[in-house]
C-alpha cells in the first residue's frame, strides 16, 4: 500500500550502541509531553513504539503541528551488554514539511553518558 502521507514535523532519534533502551521525548508548544508512555497527544503527535534493544529508531510524527517551540529530549536507561564506554551518542533528525516540496531537516547530535535522566536535545521553531 503507498500513500502519500506528508508531516509538519517528524523527529527521528537513533543512537549508536546495540542493545541500549533510550527513549524520544517531545513537549509540544502547550506543554504536553509524547513519549512511549503517551504515546499520542491531544492534537495529534504520535510516538512510534518504544525500542528497548538496538539503535533505535523512535519517531514523533504529527500531521498539522500548532505554531510554537518543541522540545526534543531523550531518556537514555542504559545498556543491556558489557560495554567499552558508559556513553552513547544519540541524534535526532528533525523534519519540517516532510514529504513536501517545502520538506527541511537537520541533525541534532548529542553525547549522553549519565544514564536514567532526561537531557534536552534541542528545539525546533514551527510557524511564525
């Protein structure tokens, strides 16, 4: 089945250590929070389900986003196997008109060694 489905804001977040549990976040402009736990969000947002063993990914999706600031956070729970270093770097991929001729991305890239906290990845401004 393909259908064209375009987005006003996608997150994508993916990490680069196996077997590690790290969760999207997103607060939306009215202070609502989508992540695994609530999963979709009075005006729309959708969280992907939640990846507890791999890279990733998570998806934020929402069709017709309100205008304001969007948080992107990550919870990083930790690793499931003996590793090296206690740090993953994660990055998020944030989409605006995705699948339009307006569609813009850009990678936020972030290191996380703490494990159990919620850290901010960075934000992205909708509208005017």
């Amino acid at each position: 089945m393909i259908k064209h489905l375009p987005l006003g804001l996608r997150v994508v977040l993916r990490w680069d250590a196996d077997n590690t549990d790290m969760d999207l976040h997103v607060v939306e402009p009215s202070g609502e929070e989508a992540n695994f736990s609530h999963a979709l969000t009075q005006q729309g947002g959708k969280v992907s389900a939640d990846v507890t063993g791999g890279y990733g990914p998570e998806e934020y999706a929402l069709r017709r986003p309100l205008p304001g600031i969007y948080k992107i956070r990550a919870k990083f729970y930790g690793h499931q196997q003996q590793t090296v270093s206690n740090a993953t770097t994660v990055q998020a991929e944030v989409t605006t008109g995705f699948g339009t001729p307006q569609q813009q991305s850009r990678w936020l890239t972030l290191r996380l060694t703490g494990q159990g906290e919620v850290v901010d990845i960075g934000e992205v401004k909708v509208g005017p």
